[in-house]
C-alpha cells in the first residue's frame, strides 16, 4: 500500500520541484503534528489563514451546527440562507456605512477577478492599474494586475490595457487618468516584503482616484481580518475604498473570500446582462458559518488588542548581526537577510532542526516571512525566537 507522501509524488499535481513534503496529521491552535508527534511551530498562518489557529473550538462548532442543517443548496444570490446572510451583516458593521454590499466567492483570487469586473461594469472604462511586485492572485485576471513578469511571461497574453505603478511613489500617481476603470493596491504589500504605506500614499492615491473618476480598490486578502492590529488596515491610513477584498484569515482555515462595496456600484451586476457575475459555491453555508465564528472569535477575545504587543516581542528578540532588520506592521513582519542564499539555509534549518516552519516571499527572497496566528502565545513567541536564532547563528557559522 502506498504511503501518503508517495501518493502526493504520484498523483497531486506539483507546483515545483521541490515541495515541502512535511507530512502532516493534525493541527491544533499554532501547532501542527507529524507522524510519530513531531510538532511543528506554525509561524505562517498557512499562509495568512489560521489568524484565529489552527482549528479553533468555537470554528469548529460553527462548522458541525451547520453541516446539521444544510450544505450546498443552490448557485450563489438565489436562495436566503442564514450564514451568509448574518455573515454579510458582521462584515459590514465592521466597516463604513457604505462599504454595505458583499459578494461571496470561494477564495481571494475569486475576488480580485470579481471586483476587476465590477469596475469595468460600473465605470464603463477598461484601463486597470496595480503596482510593481503586487500579488493579486494566479487566475489570468488577477495575474494580470500582478506586478511580476517573472509570474506572467509563461501564460501570456493576458488582460489588456493593464499599467502597473511604483507601490509608495507618489510621482506615478499622474498615470491615473480618465481612462482608469480602477487602482488595485494591497494595503500593505504582502508578497513584496511587507510595504507598509509611508508619507500619505494611500490619501494621495484615494484623492486622484477621486479626481478622476477611478475606483480604488483596496486588498486586503492578507492583511485583513486583525493581521495588522485593526480589523482591517485600511482603518490605520485614514482611506475608505470603493471596492474591498478579503479572504484567507477570512474563513479560520475553510476556504472562502468576498469583495465589498457600495450598493450602488455592486447592483450593476444585476442588470446588462443579468447575472453579469455568478458562482456556484460562492457563499457556501458552512464556509460562513466557519468565517461569522472566526469574526466573533477575534472580536470577542479581543485579540487585536495584542497584535502590537505581540510584534514587539518578536522585534525584541530577533536581534543578531545576520538580521538585516524586522519590517511590517502587526504580525505581518518581514525578517531581512542579505540574500536568499543565507535565508534559505535557515528557514531550512529551523524546519529540520527546530521544529519552526516559515518561508520567504515571493518577491522578496532575502525575507524571512512571520505571520503567526494571533492567538500565539508570550511563551510561543519566545520559543519560536530562540528557535530561529539557533538556526540563523548555526547556518551564519558555517558561512563564515
């Protein structure tokens, strides 16, 4: 009989050449078990998603009261369902009064394709714009606003009428123009190193969108739902979006994603042509039960309350002549080394060695991602810092 990592080799399509292969068997709050119990120390959140941990009680009751009721009844904005419905509700008391609509989809990439769509729609205009070393997604619209060639020369041609800007530069704002349908910018640039916006970029770009008719909008696919501290972190930078996106830490590890916006920008879905954008499981009743609990869950055990903290202590500790600097803001942190030459060696080492598993970026390959679940402990922090330090003083040793 075949063992689960040679079926992964055999019959799950590849996305590279040299896959993890970390066999996991369960996972529990920021802990992830093997085989024989090797626990793993989850300083990435898969990725942004396991904000609230690795299967957090109140998620999973969501999960099992709904798999009681129903699961998959009909094509998404047909039928009322209770989860999305309160889900919608959650969100958007969360959020400025008119950001009042929200449109499900089953993942972030999902979204972006939506809310490119919306504006096209509701602007009339074709022209896209998004910023150099965005990642918006891998499905050909969102790949189109990504802002790596390196990404997108194997697959094109893709979208027109597409101009990508300089993330944090005031000057390119001027290529927004009448012609633009809408800007796309993550609000802290995720897989460029974790950007923060610096000296007003974002009301600068909120203000020539405004004067030129343009939407902006905002995604927070990774940044949102309590990653930076806020809820959402376009609340630290004093804009509102026309249009936001959201998923990953959306749905406490099931999959889901939405975009929000105005009622009266997302109703011109609704007519020429009707239905002019659909899904089947979009808004699927147990992804929203799973995402309304994780919402409750931050709220309610006030975790945001310790992003702040928590990220300090990590910037405390990891202090050694390797460490370049910490960049970010909440726990979303990028550790900088010289090259990808002396990163991966570590984040190999702390894997094999310490039982921490982390990871780079995917334009910014001398950065040492940390995006733990908020629910990491003072004690976790210190043991996933002590950790990380053996393994950089070990591979920095053989280096010299």
């Amino acid at each position: 009989m075949l063992t689960p990592r040679q079926l992964f080799l055999r019959h799950q399509a590849q996305t590279s050449n040299f896959p993890l292969l970390l066999e996991i068997e369960r996972a529990e709050g920021v802990w992830m078990y093997g085989p024989g119990g090797r626990r793993y120390l989850d300083l990435i959140s898969g990725i942004g998603v396991s904000n609230v941990g690795h299967r957090h009680p109140r998620v999973l009751r969501a999960i099992q009261d709904q798999l009681d009721k129903y699961l998959h009844l009909m094509v998404y904005g047909e039928l009322v369902q209770a989860p999305p419905a309160a889900l919608a509700h959650a969100l958007h008391q969360t959020l400025p009064a008119e950001l009042d609509n929200v449109y499900f989809t089953n993942s972030g990439t999902e979204a972006v394709e939506g809310a490119l769509k919306l504006a096209k729609r509701y602007t009339g205009r074709t022209e896209l714009i998004s910023c150099l070393n965005a990642y918006h997604g891998s499905t050909q619209g969102a790949l189109s606003v990504t802002g790596s060639e390196s990404f997108k020369r194997s697959f094109r041609p893709l979208l027109p009428d597409v101009r990508h800007i300089r993330y944090n530069d005031a000057t390119d704002l001027a290529h927004i123009t009448e012609r633009t349908a809408a800007v796309i910018v993550e609000t802290v640039q995720g897989e460029g190193g974790v950007r923060v916006p610096a000296n007003g970029y974002l009301p600068q770009l909120r203000r020539r969108c405004d004067e030129v008719g343009a939407l902006l909008i905002l995604d927070e696919i990774q940044c949102g739902f309590g990653r930076t501290g806020t809820f959402w972190a376009f609340e630290q930078f004093g804009v509102v979006p026309d249009i936001l996106l959201t998923a990953k830490g959306m749905g406490g590890g099931m999959p889901i994603g939405a975009f929000i916006s105005r009622q009266e920008i997302m109703h011109s879905f609704k007519t020429d042509p009707i239905l002019g954008h659909l899904t089947t499981f979009g808004g699927h009743p147990v992804s929203c039960a799973a995402a309304l609990a994780t919402l409750q869950v931050i709220q309610e055990e006030q975790l945001l309350a310790g992003v702040a903290e928590k990220a300090a202590r990590f910037r405390r500790q990891l202090v050694h002549p390797a460490i370049r600097g910490v960049r970010g803001l909440g726990l979303l942190m990028a550790v900088e080394f010289d090259s990808f030459e002396v990163l991966k060696p570590i984040i190999d080492r702390a894997l094999e060695h310490e039982g921490v598993l982390t990871d780079w970026f995917l334009f910014c390959d001398n950065s040492l991602r940390l995006a733990p679940p908020l629910t990491i402990t003072d004690a976790e922090i210190d043991e996933a810092c002590a950790a990380l330090l053996r393994a950089v003083e070990h591979v920095t040793d053989s280096l010299v």
